[in-house]
C-alpha cells in the first residue's frame, strides 16, 4: 500500500522529525479539514504551521 503526500508541508515534516506515519495522517487531517488538534504530544506537531495546537 502506497501513501501519496501532497502537501509539501507534511511531506517536508515527516522527512525531517522522523514521524511516524500515524502522526503524519493526523496532521495531514488536521490541515484538510480546518480543525484544531488536542492532544498532550505537542512535540511531533509544533513543526506544522498550518495545525493548532490545544492541550
């Protein structure tokens, strides 16, 4: 199974903080649907600008 990241954003974040997949689907929802993002692991996201982060 093949995963295509458009966004170059997501592409660039998950090259760069060794992200694992989950994360990077996570964002990548996160960004598509315009939502804020709740969770207690901040680190792997505070590298995205596009994602809000409340926790």
């Amino acid at each position: 199974m093949t995963i295509q990241i458009d966004n170059p954003e997501i592409k660039d974040f998950t090259l760069s903080q060794n992200t694992k997949i989950m994360d990077a689907l996570i964002a990548s929802t996160v960004i598509m649907y315009n939502m804020d993002l709740y969770t207690f692991n901040k680190k792997n996201f505070k590298y995205l600008k596009q994602v809000r982060l409340v926790g």
